[in-house]
C-alpha cells in the first residue's frame, strides 16, 4: 500500500552543504540556483541585507529573489 509519500534519495546519507559565508559544511543551507550557499546563523546574522520583509531574500551573487 503506497501512503502517497515521495522518498527523498539523499535522506540519511549524510550529504553536506558548504556555507560560503564561514566556510563550514551543514545538512541543510539556504540555496539559490546560481550555488550560493548560506546556512541557518549566518543568514540571520546577515538578514538586515537580504530582506526587507522576511518573506523573501536576494542572493547575493546573482539577485534572484528567492521565498524562505
């Protein structure tokens, strides 16, 4: 019986993300297509730049406005 449910193939792998802002590996980072990477701390430590309205940011390095 299928719960309708879809797997994720990277689940429990371990798999990392690099944060660019200080360069530590993270399970899950805030990304834009581009590759921009930023986790958790650093993107409130760093919020008074990328939102006006906490709903969405702007990457950095290429500006496309992305939802949180």
């Amino acid at each position: 019986m299928s719960t309708g449910r879809v797997k994720n193939k990277n689940a429990g792998k371990g798999l990392t993300q690099n944060c660019v802002c200080c360069g530590r590996n993270y399970r899950f980072c805030w990304s834009c297509s581009c590759g921009f990477q930023i986790c958790q701390a650093c993107m409130v430590e760093n919020l008074w730049g990328m939102t006006c309205n906490h709903i969405t940011w702007v990457c950095p390095d290429c500006g496309k406005i992305l939802s949180f």
